[in-house]
C-alpha cells in the first residue's frame, strides 16, 4: 500500500505528524515502511494512530525473537521464542510466540494472541480475538478481549477485565476492576475481584470466591469453597457452595431469577455449609453433599 500525501492528509492527522511526513517522506511511502519508520523516529503514538487509520495487512513476519523499545506491525507476528518491548507492542492482525511476551506500556492485536510462556504487562493487554497462554498472565493496567481468554496459570489483573467469549483459568483470577464476561468463567483455583462480577452464563471455582461488589451470573454460580461479597448475589439459576454464602450488608442472595416455578426444587436450589442470611430468592437445599 502506496502511502501518498494526500492520501494521509485525507485522514485528518495531526498538524506535528503531518509535518514529519512531510519532511521525511513527501514523495510518499509503503505502509509498513512508514509504520518501522515513525518508531524508529520515537513516534509510537503516530505509528498506532497509522494503523488504526488503514487497517491490517496480511503479511506475516517470522523471526526467532523481538527484543525492542517498540514494535507497531500491520500484519501478524510469528516469534520462535520471547518477545521484549519496552513501550508498545502492537499487531494488525495476530500476535503468536513460542515464548513469553513482556512489554512495556500495551500489547495489542487486532485478532489473536497466542503464548508459548507467559504475558506480563505494565500497561494494558487488548486483542479483537483469542488471547490463549500455556503459563499466566499478569497485566497492570486492563484486559479486553473480543473472544476467550484462557492461561495455565494464574491471570492478576490491575484493573478491568472484559471479554466477549470465555474467561478459563488454570490457577486463581485476581481482577482489581470490574469483572465483565459475555460466557461462562471458569476458574480452578480462587477468584477475587475488587469491583463487581458479572457472567453472561455461569461461573464456576474451584475454591472461594470473593467480591468486593455485585455478583451475578445469568446462569449458576459454584463454588468449592465460599462465595462472599460486598454487594448482592444473583444467579439465573442454582447457588452452590461447599462453605457459606454470604453477600454484603443490606444486600440479599438471589437464585432462579431465570427459572419457572415448576422447575424451581430442581434448577433454583441453594446449596452451602448454612442457610445464606438474607436468602430473597432461591430454594434451599441444606449443606452440598458432594
């Protein structure tokens, strides 16, 4: 793709940037050149700005390892081993190592992310599709995915977690913003979030959960050990946990707000080692037997 100037002024940039173009490159230039280019001249933000303005590519870059202050490339990367930026790793397209990915500031691909190690992050993660990593995840800033997220390990989180698909976790979830997935989350070790919790299906742990705000799933929610937070407690259907259930003062515990009366002994049972105080909605079931 051919890069005129014209062509760039026709996106309305921004009179400093347009004024490097003009300096650097006023005959025109490739995309991909010009995107190299604007990072190796320090501007990163411009190269993002670039890309977001025309789009991916479907040029594939293969190379054994990334170690960088940034990387802004319009197609897919395939690494061998690790990926190391300092600021800004981001892809057009798909994002797929061997290795692990460290980065700086963000990493963010306008389709999948895929890890052979683990994701760590001072900034923000975000991909359109799959973000899939056979270690953990740990990202200071958010996480936005448009499909699953999946990791081995744990997933630490310093601020909000949306996704459009699945959240699957081999260890425990720590989320300290709001909780928001569009599936079911699954967690095998222990889920605590410092804001609400929303699923658009269910939610399944491992061990304890615990909310510093609303929980709520349109289906059940399970626990092998507690279920406690600060606000309210929502299911669509069943509660089920091996310990208590507990939501915040003033605040009730709500099952089978999706569930016919007929079916309401089999689909809206509360299950845990007591009766939940402020149980609103729901029928109780006695301590979990299995």
């Amino acid at each position: 793709m051919d890069l005129t100037k014209n062509f760039v002024k026709n996106k309305r940039p921004c009179a400093d940037g347009f004024r490097w173009f003009l300096r650097n490159h006023a005959d025109g230039s490739d995309y991909q050149p010009l995107l190299n280019a604007l990072v190796d001249a320090g501007r990163v933000d411009d190269a993002c700005w670039l890309l977001t303005q025309f789009g991916p590519t479907d040029e594939i870059l293969q190379v054994d390892a990334i170690d960088a202050e940034a990387m802004v490339f319009a197609g897919t990367l395939e690494v061998q081993g690790n990926i190391e930026v300092t600021g800004v790793l981001r892809a057009g397209r798909s994002i797929r190592t061997g290795g692990g990915i460290r980065a700086g500031k963000a990493i963010v691909a306008g389709e999948d992310i895929q890890a052979g190690g683990s994701i760590r992050c001072d900034g923000t993660l975000e991909a359109g599709g799959d973000i899939k990593v056979a270690w953990g995840i740990e990202v200071e800033d958010a996480i936005r995915s448009g499909g699953d997220v999946r990791a081995e390990w744990e997933v630490l989180c310093g601020a909000g977690l949306t996704l459009e698909g699945n959240l699957l976790v081999g260890q425990d979830l720590l989320s300290k913003g709001a909780l928001h997935c569009q599936k079911s989350i699954r967690v095998n070790g222990a889920i605590t979030a410092h804001d609400s919790v929303w699923a658009g299906n269910g939610i399944a742990c491992g061990a304890t959960i615990l909310c510093d705000s609303h929980l709520e799933a349109n289906w059940g929610i399970k626990a092998g050990q507690a279920i406690v937070a600060k606000g309210s407690i929502k299911a669509g259907e069943s509660l089920q946990a091996q310990e208590e259930i507990q939501a915040g003062e003033g605040y009730g515990v709500y099952a089978g707000l999706v569930v016919q009366l007929e079916a309401w002994e089999a689909s809206a049972q509360v299950h845990a080692s007591s009766k939940p105080q402020r149980l609103m909605s729901g029928w109780w079931g006695g301590a979990c037997l299995v």
